[in-house]
C-alpha cells in the first residue's frame, strides 16, 4: 500500500533580494525597509536553513509533497526546491503569484513522480481566492493532483488574514477565509458529483482549531462520526489530538498556539475514493536545532533585519501528516 508524506511549512518571509527585478515599484515600496540587510547571501544562508529541515522529514527521505506560504515569488520556491537536490526526488513547483500587499504567496513542492498536476486543454487545474480587506489578503489556492495510482487528491493550501490589530478586531476576515475554504470544498463535490472526494486543506490559518472561523465557517470538526455523517461538506481537523498536550506550531508570550493545520474531508477519513488520511499520523516537525533551548519551545527565527538571525530557521514550525492508498 503505497503511503505518501505530506507536510506543510510556514517558512517566515523567504523574500527574494532587496532590488529582485521582476518586484514592482509598488511592492518594492511596501516592503523596502523588511528588506534591510537582505543580500544574496542571507537569502542563501535562509533556503540552506529551510532546506536542512525539510531533508529530515519522512525518515530523511524529504516529503512527497510540501504546502508553504510566506514565499516572495516562484525564483525563490526554485530556490528552496533546487537546495532539496541531494534528496534524488524529482521536485517540481507549483505556484501562483497572489494578491498580498506584501507579495508573499501560498505554493507547493511536489514529487511528479508521485503526483501529477491535473490539467484540463493543456493548462493546470490550479484555482486562487483572495480576501478583501482594506486591500487583498492571501489568497486560498487550490490544486488538482493525481496520484501514481489515478486518484485525484484536491489540495488547498491557506495562509488566512493575521490577527494585526488584535485576535476579535482581525476575527471577521479569518470567517471570511473559512467560508470561502468551505465553499471551495463544497464546489469540489457537486463537481464531481461525489461526496466523497479526497480533499485536503492544509496552511496558517492564524485561527485555532476552537476558533469560529474554522469550526463554524470552515466546517471543521473535531469528531469523525460528526464528518462521516454529515450531509454537508465537512473537514475532519486531524490537529485536536495535539492540542491537549500542550503542542504548538507557533508561540506567541509564550503560549502555544495550533496556527498550522490540516483538514480532510470526508472522502480522506472513510478512504472510499482510494487515499486515507492517518489520523495518528500527525505531528508538529521539531528538528531539533530549530528549537529554542529556552524555558518554551519555540521555533528559532531567522528573522530580518536588526532582529536577523542566520542560524534560525522560521517562527513556525512545520506540520507533517502520511496518506495511504
């Protein structure tokens, strides 16, 4: 029974050089002074970091499928996916330049000899979805895979609006994010006509699993029979088992908060269209030099400017879960 290895990554910022050529004036402007100090060879010292830690994953075999966000552009995904050539995979990218105001987008690293991109008249089946806020906000991105074994796996992967002007203020663009995600998921069975389609919503929400957006208006739940029952398109949220030991993909005063997570749908928790979720599979990626030998175990940043630091590696750390066929 082939089992696959996905992960998702947000990988803090992974900006391309201060003067990039291809960043337009308006996005040069926004997000020059990030840039501070932000030479060739920091962003070589920030994807051999990034990279070091993806290596690991799956036993050291890297993953079959990496989900990141906070990426400047497609060079800098090729970058990341080029730095990972050790591992002997046949990496390919796919990859959308989004809306953010601060350019940073959602992509994937994936293993074509695992998984394929769908494609439909000789394009990719890849859709995108922003939030509107004062200006765009990341966008949700969707991608059609088939596996090796011709089962089709739906991947989105999510980078909702941060909680900038505080968690309850910021609250009602996260619902927003949500009810798009369940829309998305919704769309996706009466296409196919299927209500068992293999979906999985991966990304930083910078919600948590009890939180409204992803309960009420994503649909995620946290007990299977509630998933398998349902009617309606549901997620399962595989990370609850986490939350009660304390875990944490990101750390802020301190505490830990399930930012990172993934949702399967119906169809991935029953396996009927051929690909099963593990549930007991999940884990938050702790390489061990990436956490902080203080009192909280927090990942190390790599950070920017004055607050640079080039042995960190992210302020989050990376999710990993395996799916059987």
């Amino acid at each position: 029974m082939p089992e696959h290895y996905v992960s998702f990554w947000n990988v803090e910022n992974l900006f391309d050089v201060r003067h990039a050529p291809d960043r337009s004036e308006k996005l040069q402007r926004a997000i020059g002074r990030e840039l501070t100090g932000w030479t060739r060879a920091v962003l070589d010292r920030k994807i051999s970091q990034l990279a070091r830690v993806v290596r690991s994953m799956n036993d050291a075999r890297g993953p079959d499928l990496l989900g990141v966000c906070e990426i400047e552009n497609r060079r800098v995904l090729e970058l990341l996916a080029g730095a990972l050539s050790s591992l002997g995979r046949n990496y390919r990218i796919v990859h959308h330049d989004m809306s953010d105001r601060r350019g940073i987008d959602v992509a994937f690293i994936y293993d074509v000899d695992i998984l394929q991109v769908e494609t439909k008249d000789g394009k990719p089946l890849c859709f995108s979805h922003y939030i509107q806020k004062r200006v765009a906000t990341r966008d949700l991105f969707q991608v059609n895979f088939l596996t090796a074994q011709g089962n089709r796996l739906f991947v989105i992967g999510n980078h909702w609006p941060a909680r900038l002007g505080g968690q309850y203020s910021s609250e009602p663009y996260r619902m927003m994010a949500g009810e798009t995600l369940a829309y998305f998921h919704q769309r996706i069975r009466e296409i196919h006509d299927d209500t068992h389609v293999a979906v999985l919503a991966m990304g930083d929400f910078n919600d948590e699993p009890l939180n409204r957006s992803l309960q009420e208006y994503a649909q995620a739940e946290r007990v299977r029979s509630k998933v398998t029952r349902a009617r309606s398109a549901k997620f399962l949220n595989v990370m609850w088992p986490l939350m009660g030991v304390g875990q944490g993909t990101h750390y802020y005063d301190n505490e830990p908060g399930m930012l990172d997570q993934f949702l399967a749908s119906r169809g991935l928790v029953t396996g009927r269209n051929g690909i099963e979720v593990d549930v007991d599979s999940v884990e938050i990626v702790r390489h061990p030099d990436m956490v902080s030998s203080g009192t909280y175990p927090a990942p190390i940043r790599f950070g920017r400017g004055a607050s640079m630091n080039r042995d960190g590696y992210s302020d989050h750390f990376p999710i990993a879960l395996r799916l059987h066929e």
